[in-house]
C-alpha cells in the first residue's frame, strides 16, 4: 500500500457535445461571458463524444500512472452501466482501483459538456452518495480536488487521516463545491497542504477579491491561507508559483497547433507538477514539466487522451524552446 499518488474526488463520464451555432457575449475584461443559444429553437450539433472516468481527481490518476507513478484514486461509483465502464477505462490505465466504492442502486456522475470553439461550458450533477475515507496506507503524496456538496463530513474525515500520517504530502485542487464551502470550513485542509492549486479568477472568488490585484500581492494572500507552496496558473498566458522565499513565473509550452479543447488543461498542470515532486525535482523542474503535458492535452478530446508518458514529456522538454525555462520574479 506505499503508492506514490493517491488521489482522491469525484469521477465522472463527460459528454462532449460539438456545437456551432451560438456566440458568446462578453464583458469589456472577457471574464465573464454566456453562451448564447436561440431559445426555443433546434440547435444543431456537429457530433457527441463519450469520455469515461474522468473529473480532476480521476484526471490526476490518470496523469500520475501514465508518467510511471504508481497510482491509486479513492472514488465513489454507482452500480449501473456507466460505473462500469467507468472502473474499467482507469483499470486500462494501470490506475489502483481497490480504494473505490460502489453503491448499490445508485447512479453514476454523468455530464454534458456544451464544447464550441475550444472552450466548454459543462452541465454537472454530483449525485450525493454516502462518503467514508478509508485506510490508504502511507502514501508519498494524496491529491484532493472536487467532490459533491454533501461531503463537508468527508472533508474532515481526510484532514484527521492525514494529521495522523503526517508524512503524506498533500496537493488541494478544489472543485466548485470545494470553493462555494469556503476558506473557513476547509481551513484545516488548506493548512495542511504541501501544495495548492488554482487560477486567477478562483483565487479572486475564494479570497472574495472584487477588484483588480497583481498577482503577487494575491499569491501572497493565497499562501497566508495555510499551504506551503502555492501555484496560480493563468491559461495560457503561463503560471506562477510562491514558496513563502521565492516567486517563480513559467511560460506555456507553445502549441504545435491551435487548442482543440481546453478541458483538462487545469487538471494535467497540477498533477504533472505533483508528480514531478513526487519524482524528486525541485520547483523549477517540476515548473518545466507542467506545461507539456497541459500543452499536450489541449490537442485532444477531453482530458485524458492527450496526457503523456514520462518519456515523452522528457522528449519534449529536450527539444524546448532556449527560452523555456522558469524565471525568478521575486
């Protein structure tokens, strides 16, 4: 039971729906935007997509075996159809499925992802099942991201593990419902993390920060909430990292081509730095490795397919742009 990486959330099948015929319609800042439909109206779509066993804990999963960890995810399924084919996409992954719970006649988490451009707006449903974390051993490192809104129990149940095992790392990634709980009733969590990961606009929403702020001054905010080391990332203008000592800024690896979808981009940037860590390297290192497989991902259908080997990040890393590397600008 000494994995490398346990992560630990919700898991899903997304179904990815190609849409063309909308628009969007955007504020002067492009932060907050709609997606237009005709109302009323047949919309046409150009095909759907299933993905099984995904959401960002199972993304992680995935992500860490594939780059040779050995992984395992603590997960809740129902006993239907869906949760099968489910439990078989990770077992085809080479993820370890012993810690994952099936209820019987309950449903699977099942989405809708309205995909135009390559951008997704996502229709989500976490069914409420009944939470209980059990005895994972002594992991390197636990991922934690997004569960349902009933799970506040389970919350604490998970921080009370690891403060008996404090040799676990853990990484926080949270979900929506993780932020719409807040700072306070997650406090223990976010003092417990090794690592914390967001963006610009979940940073500003968990801070309850309106206005505009640098991004120094609100990484600073964010690591004064308890996690040792935070990463902010900011699409695919880059991201920034802050240690408590020293603020690192990583560009994107460029696109051999225009993003396809976006959806997981998030997801493999957080889970590619962890294992990196997990692996050993340092900050820097890990801040090298991240953007690749982000770059990657962003080139397929949903968030899984594009994720990379070890050797084939490390092929890329190799062949990178000279000025692709982390940059000191703190």
């Amino acid at each position: 039971m000494n994995y490398n990486f346990v992560a630990i959330g919700d898991i899903v099948t997304d179904a990815f729906i190609r849409i063309k015929d909308a628009s969007l319609n955007c504020d002067i800042s492009h932060e907050h935007c709609t997606l237009c439909f005709r109302f009323g109206d047949k919309i046409p779509y150009e095909f759907v997509k299933v993905v099984r066993a995904v959401g960002n804990s199972a993304n992680a999963a995935v992500s860490a075996s594939r780059l040779g960890l050995k992984s395992a995810f603590v997960t809740n399924l129902g006993d239907d159809q869906n949760g099968k084919e489910c439990l078989e996409e990770l077992q085809k992954n080479k993820v370890v499925t012993d810690f994952i719970t099936v209820h019987k006649g309950e449903k699977t988490n099942y989405h809708y992802v309205l995909w135009f451009e390559a951008e997704r707006t996502i229709l989500v449903k976490h069914h409420e099942y009944k939470y209980s974390f059990s005895d994972i051993g002594n992991p390197k490192w636990v991922y934690l991201s997004s569960l349902a809104e009933n799970s506040l129990p389970y919350h604490n149940e998970i921080a009370v593990y690891l403060k008996k095992h404090p040799d676990i790392k853990l990484a926080f990634q949270p979900g929506t419902f993780q932020m719409k709980l807040g700072f306070e009733k997650l406090r223990e969590l976010y003092g417990l993390s090794e690592l914390f990961f967001c963006n610009i606009q979940e940073a500003k929403r968990i801070l309850d920060i309106k206005e505009e702020i640098e991004i120094i001054p609100l990484i600073v905010k964010m690591r004064a909430l308890g996690p040792k080391i935070v990463v902010i990332t900011d699409g695919p203008k880059g991201a920034y990292v802050y240690d408590g000592n020293e603020t690192w800024f990583m560009p994107p690896y460029p696109d051999s081509k225009p993003p396809y979808d976006r959806t997981g981009a998030g997801d493999s940037f957080a889970s590619t730095f962890t294992s990196a860590l997990a692996y050993g390297k340092d900050i820097p290192e890990a801040l090298q490795w991240a953007p690749i497989n982000s770059m990657s991902v962003v080139q397929k259908i949903g968030a899984q397919e594009g994720l990379l080997s070890r050797e084939s990040l490390e092929t890329y890393l190799k062949h990178a742009p000279k000025d692709y590397s982390p940059r000191k600008i703190l």
